[in-house]
C-alpha cells in the first residue's frame, strides 16, 4: 500500500478521476515535452463517457493553457487495464510525433501506467486480517501501526487534512445559489442548516450530520478544494461523521487526527486489494468505501477496539454492495451528494452497531473487498460511471420525451 498521503489528496473536485487524475498526468506529460508544437489526448470509455460532466475537458485545458491542445473523445472503446485510459501524444513542428504515453487514472487521484497499486509500497502488511492480528500480538491500535509504518509526520499531514475538510464544511453552510452545470440543483446545506437550529432537539443530532455532508459534496460540485476520502465523489462522508463526533460527542481534534490514520488504512486496503474507481466497480467502491473508512473511525473515536473498528468497517462496506455509479448528466451531483449524506449517517450506525458486540462477526472485511471487486467486474458498463444506464438514463429519458412535446 502506498503512504496515506497518496490517499487523502487535496485538490480541486469534482471528480478525483476525471480532474485530478487528468491533471496530474496532463502535467507529467508536458513536463517531459514542454518544447512540442502540439499535444494531444485521447480520452477512453468512462473518462470520454462522462468526461464533460466532470471538467474533464476544462481540467485538461487548464494544463495545457495557450498550448496546441486536442481532446479525442472514444467513449466506446475501453483500454485493456482500466475504463479511465488515456493516449497522450506530443508532435513536433513538422507535424512528427516526437513522444506518447498511455497512462490510466486509477481512482481517488492516483495515475498508473499499468494499474499496478504496489509500486510505492510503504506497508509490510497488505491486508486487513494480517494488520489486526499484528495489532494485537504487538498491543497496537491501527493509527499506531501506521505511525509504525510512516513515521510520525504522517500524523501532522492528518492536521493539514483535517483543516482543509472542516473548511469544505464551513465553505458550503454558508453559500446559497445553483450548482454549475445545467441541471439546476440547488445548494441545500445552509437551508438545512437553518432549519436545524430551529427544530426540536430530537432532530438536530440526526440533521447535523446530513448538513455537513452535503456542504462538503456540494463544495466538491461546484469545483472547489476538497480532500479525497477517498475519492472527489464521496468527499462528504469522512468530513461530516468527524465533525459530528466534534460538536455533538465532545471529541478532541486530537482524536481526529488518529481516527483519519484509521480511516486512511481502511480506504488505503480498499484501494490496494480492490478498487476506489467508480468506473471500475460502481460507487461501492467509493461512498462504500468512504462509509466504512467512517464507520471505523467513529468506533475508533468512541474506544472501540480493533476488531470492533474491523467489524464497523465491514458493514460499512458490506451494506452498500452493488451500488452503481449513474450520475445524471455525469455531474457529481445526482445522486451523488445525497449518497454522502445517508452513507455518514450509516457510519453511525454502523459504529454503534459495532459497539455494543464483541468485534466477532462471519465475514471479514477482506472477504467484502474480494466481493465489491467482483461485484463491480460483473456490473455492466452501464453502471459504472459512463452515465448511459440507471438514474441518469432514466433522467435523459424524461428530457427527451419532454423536448418531443415542446416540439409538437
């Protein structure tokens, strides 16, 4: 597994894939060929399906900036190692290419030229099993062990992490107006927030938690700095269950801190052993996955044991198995941000779960990676992220038969 800092990037949403990942190897790429007349890149399958609702295009743009840049769109044609492939090519002044270089976004920011995960591995151990049975022979919690395994500055980038997530939540309770990019979806975080303070107080610790999601998912949509946790599209989940464990259980940020390095290894076995792409496995593996990287750190904060924190992030991941990735128009917003919402909230419940038991339980939480894996190899493309089935065919549906009526 790679360090957690390559799991917790902060950047820019929406799309951890689509933006960020684009990004980083559009920058690569120009770096290795910054004298060329012309640059192009072919974006594949997922990347060219939903790549305009994404930015991919403005992203892209954006690096190249005043450059000869092309975009060439083949959302029907898939590279061998991953949907999100891209082909960049750089050419001379005589039109002669002069360097190319295939390179895929493999999730959560990441860029790999072959998909591998373990090139830059930091950890001895790469499973979940492996890890708590070392914690407990050695008396380790898991933040422990990966100070063990980083180093202490690993804990002081959580700081960082943890500032940039509680200003996302700060950013979105406050703004008002429409998310860009046509479907018209109002922000409703700070109505939200509003309202709470006015409920009945049986409704605010419950609402208080959906209001933080929403703020950060919503700050990811309209284009502004977030952290991946572990993706752009399930950014809220984490942020929000940590905040609520601030305000309403009494935490420390110091607890906060060690439950990210929790949180960080949770997702980081996901990333390793399964995938965080949504145009690999649907969104289970990225609000799934964000659910039980907070499941574990909510146990965590409320003195759960390992094998409790293992099991809470079992059933994080375990309940949202199978979820597609569908977003209309391939914005990160339906239904995106509501996903976030209702999957922190499930973190709770899967921390409180987790807590009153023993930690013992018949499936492990490497068994629900292997199934999430193979669960989203076995969905059709349709519903991995490309926008062509599920809610967002539904949604294009509804358009078209609306556009014939206004005809006649």
């Amino acid at each position: 597994m790679e360090t957690l800092k390559e799991l917790y990037k902060i950047g820019a949403g929406p799309s951890s894939s689509h933006t960020m990942g684009p990004t980083r190897a559009g920058s690569t790429f120009l770096s290795q060929y910054p004298l060329a007349d012309r640059y192009e890149v072919t974006l594949f399958a997922s990347l060219a399906a939903t790549g305009r609702g994404h930015l991919t295009d403005a992203a892209l743009n954006k690096v190249f900036d005043k450059k000869n840049f092309t975009i060439v769109w083949k959302p029907d044609v898939e590279l061998p190692m991953h949907p999100n492939g891209m082909h960049f090519k750089a050419y001379n002044s005589n039109n002669i290419l002069i360097g190319e270089w295939q390179v895929y976004s493999i999730g959560g920011g990441s860029v790999s030229e072959t998909g591998d995960k373990t090139a830059h591995n930091v950890y001895s151990l790469q499973k979940m099993d492996e890890i708590l049975e070392y914690c407990e022979e050695n008396g380790l919690t898991f933040w422990e062990y990966i100070l063990e395994q980083e180093g202490p500055e690993i804990l002081d980038y959580t700081e960082e992490v943890w500032q940039v997530m509680d200003d996302s939540i700060k950013r979105g309770l406050d703004e008002e107006g429409v998310l860009p990019g046509g479907l018209g979806v109002p922000r409703k975080a700070n109505t939200l927030s509003r309202k709470i303070k006015r409920a009945a107080p049986i409704y605010r610790k419950g609402m208080n938690i959906t209001s933080y999601a929403l703020a950060v998912s919503e700050e990811n949509a309209s284009g502004n700095v977030i952290v991946t946790a572990p993706t752009c599209g399930a950014c809220g989940v984490l942020p929000a269950t940590l905040k609520f464990c601030l305000m309403q259980m009494e935490s420390s940020e110091r607890e906060v801190f060690r439950a990210l390095l929790t949180a960080g290894l949770i997702g980081n076995l996901v990333k390793q052993n399964g995938s965080i792409s949504g145009a690999e496995v649907g969104c289970q593996g990225e609000v799934g996955t964000a659910c039980a990287m907070a499941a574990g750190a909510v146990t965590q904060i409320l003195g759960g044991t390992p094998r409790q924190i293992e099991y809470a992030a079992e059933m994080g991941l375990e309940h949202h198995l199978g979820l597609t990735c569908d977003p209309v128009m391939g914005l990160v917003q339906i239904p995106c941000i509501e996903r976030n919402a209702f999957a922190a909230k499930q973190a709770i419940s899967c921390a409180e779960y987790a807590l009153f038991s023993d930690g013992g339980h018949r499936i492990s939480f490497d068994e629900v990676v292997s199934v999430m894996t193979q669960t989203g190899k076995d969905l059709s493309p349709s519903y991995r992220e490309t926008s062509v089935g599920g809610l967002a065919e539904a949604y294009a549906k509804r358009v078209r038969k609306g556009n014939e009526r206004n005809k006649s």
